[in-house]
C-alpha cells in the first residue's frame, strides 16, 4: 500500500485554456487544464504549470518548499480551482512562467522531493509507481508526473 503522505507530497509538487498531456510537453511555461484526447476538460484537473496542479497546492506548502514568495504570490488566483472553472479563469487570466521562475519552481519542487522520497520507509520508497514519480520528477516530466500522481491518488482513494 502507498502512504498517503506521500501522494500528497507528491500532488503538493503536484492564452491556453487547455491541453492534452502531450500538448502540455510542447510549452511547459504555459498553464493549462488538462483535456482529455476529445478536448473535454477534466473536471478534476486544476491549472497545472510546470510540477504544480494548483487546485491541489496550498500557498503555505510553496514557501514551505522554498519558493520566492513573487511566485506564490503569482499563482493566487489558480489555487483551489478546477475542470471548466480552472479553463474560464485561464481563458481570462492567462498563466505564464519565464524560463527563470519555471526552472526555480523545478529546482525546488525536485529538491523537496529528493529530501522527503528519502524519508520514507525502504519498502515503499522501492514501490515501483513512486520510483517511477521521482524519475519523472529527476526527468522534469512534469505534465506526466502529474498524471501518474493523479492516477496514483485515484488508486488510493479507490
């Protein structure tokens, strides 16, 4: 079984309305809700940049995590939003990240992982799904990660 606190620390990692996963890869400075391949909007996504699904972020989270207090400040208006509420917001206020604050959200969101993956028990830090989490997250895959963190918290709410 997977630890909970895991899937959430993992969550807390983790003019475009919205977007496939492979979309997503195309631009990764751009917000976007996900879509599933007809175009409808998931209703359980949030705006995700980069590492982040921000319906699922806490702001004291982000600064717990060392992030500039600019960029939190920056995402307040997408935090705790999803499905076609995030792609309304979205089509109004668009979300964009300069190459410089996409790569310091990635840094920290990669560093913050690293120091709790190697808190949890062995056991379950061997689990295959959450080794491949930190794979992506070393990889900076992040609209994959997302998914594979969404599909992980489905399985554990199941």
């Amino acid at each position: 079984m997977i630890s909970k606190s895991f899937i959430l620390l993992a969550i807390a990692i983790c003019a475009v309305t919205s977007l496939t996963v492979e979309q997503a890869k195309q631009n990764p400075l751009q917000a976007y809700v996900l879509t599933d391949p007809n175009g409808q909007v998931d209703p359980k996504s949030g705006v995700r940049i980069g590492p982040l699904d921000l319906k699922y972020v806490r702001p004291a989270a982000l600064q717990r995590m060392g992030l500039q207090s600019e960029l939190i400040q920056k995402f307040q208006p997408y935090f705790n939003v999803s499905g076609q509420q995030a792609q309304q917001l979205l089509q109004q206020k668009p979300l964009q990240l300069t190459q410089q604050e996409y790569d310091n959200l990635s840094n920290q969101v990669v560093a913050f992982m690293e120091k709790n993956y190697n808190k949890v028990p062995p056991p379950l830090r061997n689990n295959a799904r959450i080794v491949q989490l930190k794979q992506l997250a070393e990889k900076r895959d992040w609209p994959v990660f997302l998914q594979q963190v969404q599909s992980l918290l489905q399985d554990f709410q199941s």
